[in-house]
C-alpha cells in the first residue's frame, strides 16, 4: 500500500509541476534513443534535436564524436535536446524513439548534460 501511495504522490507532484520530470531523492534523468530506432528515425532525431540546440560536442575531433555511428550521435542529441527544454517527458519522445533514463549514459571524456 505504501509503494502505490509513494508513486500517486510522485504522479501528483508531476501533474503540479506541469508534468516536468522530477529528481526524487536527488535522481537525474538522460534521453537515450532506444536500441529498437531503426537509422532513418536515428537520422531525423539528430536533425531535429541538432535545429533546436548546440550539438558541436558530436563534432569530430570533440569528445562524444567516438563512436561515430547514429546510435550515439541520436542519444547524445536527444539528451542535449531534451535537457535544454527542461527535462519534460514530451521532449523525450521523439515519436517513441526514446527512453528516459536514470543511469549516467556518459563514457570517457563524453559527459551527457543534466
């Protein structure tokens, strides 16, 4: 009883919030693209995201351009994305092509934005 009424009171702080995701106990949140994104969706989420925001750390030479292949590039550019419009479940959705994460998505020198 305790867990249904922990998540109804986390569902209302949400709808209060006007639906932004919220850190609870200090919990971040990345976009990712789902592994199932075919290449075509992969392509139109990066030109889509990359319109809206500043995604030169996927440029080459910089730290998330490894590994160069539109799986990465997607999630890096979505999360930009995502994180830049303030981290609302609408601005992970990317026409079912994404997932909300809570585990740090970063690698070597390429920190994923909270």
């Amino acid at each position: 009883m305790a867990k249904v009424a922990a998540f109804f009171f986390i569902l209302l702080l949400s709808l209060i919030s006007g639906g932004n995701l919220i850190m609870v106990n200090g919990q971040k949140t990345w976009c990712v693209a789902k592994p199932s994104s075919d290449q075509a969706t992969l392509l139109v989420n990066i030109n889509y995201a990359c319109s809206h925001v500043d995604c030169s750390i996927m440029n080459k030479g910089c730290p998330c351009y490894a590994p160069d292949n539109l799986m990465n590039h997607a999630s890096i550019a979505m999360n930009i994305y995502y994180q830049s419009k303030g981290r609302n479940q609408w601005d992970c959705d990317f026409r079912g092509s994404a997932l909300i994460v809570i585990t740090d998505p970063s690698y070597g020198n390429c920190i994923y934005a909270n």
